[in-house]
C-alpha cells in the first residue's frame, strides 16, 4: 500500500484552504489516504509543530508522510525541505525549528530541499506568483512522494542535517535536594502542563509513586505556585480539583488539575520562563 | 468489509492526542476506515457522550464500531468495555453513563470489559504507567475488534447488562390541560433546545402542526420564558428570530429561535433543571 | 472510481449532526470516499458558502461531488439542487446563493431540482416530518449520485440556470489615478483581506512588485485606514507587523498584516461597505 499523509497545520478549517490543498493531493493521486492530524496548531508556532510530530509520530506505520506546516516564514530564507528519520518516516515542512524534536529524539537520516522547478504545482491561471505554499509546495510534493511519482531522491538536493533549524531545547537538572525542570508543552484542551523531566530521570532523582512532593513554580523570579502534592500512576487516585503529578502519555512527568484546568486555574503557561522545582521527601 | 471505526471524544484537535490514537489504530491494520464522528464533546460530559450516540448510531451500517472516550474517569473504579447492540452495533467506551441512552432505547445484548492484558497497548517504552486511555485502550482494542485480531468474546470476559452505569432519564407527563418535559440537550451550534418529548406522545396530548401553543420555561422555580408561540413543520414557516416549536431530527419536540440562537438570546440551557409545559388549546 | 464527496457546511463538529449525516451516505454505500472541507463556515452565510467553493473547486478531480449546506431557508421556498459545472464537478446544496460564484466563474452546465419522492431518506421512524435536510436530504441524495445508484438526470427535474439565486457581485473600477474595489472575503484565521480585484486587471491599471502604493480604505463613507504600503510578491519581504499588500492564492489582490491580524488590529472586515482605494504611482 502507498504511504499515508498526515496533515498538520495551523490553517483551521474556518475557510477553504486546508478544502483547496486536500484537492491537490486528490488530483495527483486519487487514491491517497488523507488524514488530519491536526489544523488547530497555535498560529506560527513551530515548537508546537515539533512538539506534536515528536508527541504521535511513532505510533504511525513506518513508511507514513506527515506533512506540517506552521509557516511564519517572515524575514527568513527557511527552506521547504522532506527529512527522512533514521525509523523511515518522512516529513514534508518548512525547515524552520518544526524538525527540532524529530531530529533531536528520533534521528533524521537525510533531508533534502525541495526543488520547485519540478515539484510545485503549477497551473494556467496560476504561472504568477502565488502564496499558498501548503497546497502547492507541501500538499503537492508530499502527493507526489506518497503516490510514488518521484521518489526521495527527487524531491530535491540534500543537505547536511547539522544544517536542519532548531529551537533550543532544555534539559532538566538533578541538585542534591531537587530536580529542576520546565514547563515545555501544555495540553491546551485539559489544561494540564507536562515538563521536560523524563519518567526516568525522575525515577533516577529517587521520586516514586505515591509520594507527597513539596513542588515549587516560578514564573521569571516570581513564586506563582508552592504546595505538597501527589504524584500517582492515574487521575483516578486523587480527588476532584486537586494539583497532582502524573507520568504523562509519553513518559515525561506532567502536572494536572484533576476535572479542573490547571493552566487557567492557576494562571500558568509553558516555556522557558516557567521552572518547575520537585524537592526530594 | 471491514467494520468502520467511528470516533467521538471531548479531546479536540488543539494538541496531538487524535493523531497519535489514529497512528495506533493505523499501526494495527493500514486499511482501517477511520470516521470523525466528533473530538468537541462537551469535556467530561458523559450525558452528551450517551445522546450523541443515540443521536447518530442508527444512521450507520449495522456493523459500524463507535469509540467514544469521555473519561472523567476519577475516584471511580469505572471499567472499559465493549457492548453489542440489540441492532448489531458495537461502542467501546469507559461504562461511566455513556452508554445510557444507547441502553435504553436500543438495548445493549452483551457487554465485555476489555482485558487490558491482551487488549493495551504495551511497547517498549511504554511499560511504565501510561494514562492516555484513548489511544492505548479504546484505540487499540477497537482497531483489533475491527481488524478480525480478536473476536468480540475475546475483548474480555462478559459481565451482567444490567451493571452497567446509567444517568437517569427523564420522561415527560401528560396533564388534563398540558404536557411537561425537560430540555434534555441542546444543539450548541444553532442554539436550538431538544425537549425529552417524543413526537408521537406530543401528538396523543393533542397538539398538532399549525397550533399556537401557550408554552412557559421554569429554571428551577423560576418562570423565565411565557409565550404564544407556533408549531410548524419546517423553520420556513416562521418569522425570522420568532421563537418556534418543531419536531426534531430524531423525532422529538424541539423549540427554536429563527436565525437565531435560543439559548443564549434567551439564557436558556438544557438540564433537569429546565421545565417546559406546553398547554393545551 | 467513484466520485468523492467533499462536505462543506456551518454545523460544526460540537454535536451529532455530522456523525449523522455521514452514517447515512456509508449506509447508502461503504465504499464512498468522504471528505471534510469544511465544518466551520459562518452560520446562515451562503455568501462564504458560495466563496469557498469557488477558492477549492478547480484544485480538485473533475467528477469530484462537493455537498454544501448552509441553509438558513427561511420564508423562502428556496430549491434543493444539484448543479452540474462546465468542467465536470456537481454541487449538491440549496439553491440560495451558495452557487454564485460557481455560476459566474466556473459556469453551471444543467441544474436539477432534487426529488423528494425518491432522493430523500424514509426509515419507519422518519414517516414524520422530518427537519434535517443535510442528512436526510443533501448527504443522502448525494451519496446515491456518487454511488451511481442515480444518474445525474434521475437526481429530479432540470430548471433553467438562469433562475439560479444568486448574490450581487461587485467588480472593481479603474479610473486615471487609481483602482476602487471591495474586500470581498477575508481570511478568518490569519485575517487577511482579499479584493474582488484580479491580479489580471491590477497589472493593468500599472501596478507591479514592488511598487510602494498609496492605499485608502472606507468604511461607508469614513476613512479607516490611509498609508503607503508595499505590493509584494512574499511575506518574507516585508517587516513583520507591517502591512502589505500581494497576490492571494485565487490570482486576486489581498491586503495582510504580517504575523498579525489585519482585520482585528485595523478594525476591519469584508462586505461592500469596505470599499479599498489603491492610488498610481
């Protein structure tokens, strides 16, 4: 079977853009498997972008195509490229910090730029300049790999992967009394807030379930949050509106409000500014 | 052919929740009819998860899977499980209420709790506590239900129809001189109100198409809407922005604001706590 | 293969109306390939209904079947149809003004009034009036058209294309010193502001890349925005924040703020009280 495309953007589907790129793909190759991944990205936001090709990825098929485009693209020469990861996904995106999670935790083999002389739609009433790189650059050049019109080769010339655009990305750290981490992600729907801690680092650090930790969120130098609270294996252990820890759905540790919106709740927010601190019983 | 997947969650499209529990379903079998019934369910809302299926359910070919994961799921001991409809249906979901209405107005032959040691996934580093239910439980099982990986009986063992948790559903009453019912849902998008009276029960107090209705809406004791107002087959008969009384798309008696929105123009909601008489002539 | 059907309607995803409408085009025929355009257009709105369909149309298959409902239908004897394009593609939707733009820039070949006696969906529980014509009406007539269980002429009588409803298109003016047109739509995601002005007619009246053009914008009779602003051929050429103006995906002239939004931080939207001024060099 021909690789399936997964969609994420930041478009929505208020108008007819993410309506006008599926038919790209549905022209080059009827039979295509189309799915959305996502259209409600944050505008412009490529860390999110990364963060969510890193979140599901590897639950896909080896051979699946994402195609994601979060596309600020002001003021810069980004590329639009198609890395291939060292697993045997591809993604087709604007080389601009949406590869940095990919690249980092998952390994990119190769990556080339695409070539638009040959892999670009163009049309009639289309030989002038025209701005919707989603259905013509990404959409059409990703229809084309999945269709196996061109192959990885064709999609343009490769370049090194140290090249690839990255966001920084922050490690937490181990003191004698605490571990130090930040907020990376939220999950903007629940509201809950997972760090950058990995289970297994906190499991090293000497937490376990069960344990009451006096945990600590400054927001810049400014103490926002400072409670003893629980860190459990499920929701189902802690009492309704509570603030607990939790191992997250990809083995880093999370913080949540159970039935409640910690985020809102508590007026918190992901990035660098917010350090959350974990102080060992 | 295979049973399609329909899905229905309160999880949105704002994070990468949907697109991991797909990439699972995909992983267990590529050619997998994967159909969004809806991911903006009310959050938590178990009594929408329940009447939206009832809503839809019938509609579909008889071997259709619906996946539906409203999981407040906390300080209950809740279980997952799979049911088989009367009819041939099958919905696997947490037995927290959102099998009410599907229960009882299109009977549930068998229900199954799902055996998590066969049916979740496990991967390797995934051996750890993992909380996202939705992909790893409901997802997955589902896929493998689908695929012919696992026959119904071996979702899990088989428990009494009867324990499975249901909302209370209120029934309207017949009066000498009116009918009183409840808005049991609403349509969030037009702002319409679904009445928990039937068609056929409105019809043998009396009413029929064409009468002007004395119709009053109590919010607890609270008399909060008293008005002369039409029945009508179709919103075309109306005046823009009257308020109207109509049978609904599955045959109950509905009342709505003409290009307008009946619940917020008049600050109205759905719930045990709204009254609605209709008088007779 | 058969036909694809593309859904464009204002029912959003936050209750059962879709989940219902597509169960019955998979009841008519699994097989069928279903697709969301869109979900999201603005209610009652059959102008962005009628836009949508013109801006996607031609980038998809020429047999493709687009079902589009936005049906406010009120005091209106409004038809249900299906229209054939002169390349190829049916819309299936109420004759309402949502076939505007296909008609002028596409051109409809033969239009068919839908037959209810056999196009409209019966089940035992349905012999009543019934009130959801996207599911009942739309979806199931069109699902019986892409199955080819219909024929194009068995969908019901033709009528002349002429008594098509359609809304006013207002096309832009060029004078000695400058060209007046509208903004005719927006982009209500990233809030851009497309012109009914062609590229075509804006290279005309000696327009070029790059040229700084002085740009007046009224609303009625008030002037709301007056500036000097670049004519681009990318975002990546301007300074962000700043306004600009380039060639939008359809080859019309669009105004933009970027990395902002151009009708919220000018209080700005489209319709013919927005009349937008662009001065010669």
């Amino acid at each position: 079977m021909k690789p399936m495309l997964v969609f994420q953007t930041d478009f929505t589907y208020k108008e007819g853009a993410v309506m006008a790129m599926y038919g790209v793909v549905k022209s080059v190759d009827r039979t295509l498997d189309i799915i959305d991944g996502t259209h409600e990205l944050p505008q412009y936001d490529t860390w999110s972008a990364s963060y969510r090709l890193y979140q599901s990825m590897s639950f896909w098929p080896k051979d699946t195509i994402f195609v994601s485009v979060v596309d600020p693209g002001v003021g810069t020469s980004r590329r639009a490229c198609v890395a291939k990861t060292k697993a045997g996904y591809y993604v087709v995106s604007p080389d601009n910090g949406s590869l940095t999670h990919v690249k980092r935790y998952m390994g990119i083999e190769e990556v080339r730029e695409i070539d638009e002389t040959i892999n670009r739609l163009h049309r009639d009433d289309n030989e002038e300049v025209s701005i919707f790189a989603g259905r013509d650059l990404f959409g059409y050049c990703a229809a084309r790999l999945a269709s196996g019109i061109i192959s990885f080769e064709e999609v343009g010339p490769a370049y090194p992967v140290e090249e690839i655009v990255e966001h920084e990305i922050l490690e937490p750290t181990i003191y004698e009394d605490r571990i130090e981490g930040i907020f990376e992600i939220n999950d903007p729907n629940f509201g809950n807030l997972w760090t950058n801690i990995p289970l297994q680092t906190f499991k090293e650090a000497g937490f376990q379930f069960g344990d009451k930790i006096h945990t600590v969120i400054y927001h810049k130098d400014e103490k926002v949050f400072d409670d003893e609270i629980y860190y459990y294996t499920s929701f189902s252990m802690a009492e309704n509106y509570s603030v607990m820890i939790y191992n997250n759905e990809i083995n880093k540790i999370g913080m949540a409000q159970v039935i409640g919106n910690l985020c809102t709740l508590h007026n918190l927010d992901f990035g660098p500014d917010y350090k959350v601190v974990f102080y060992k019983g």
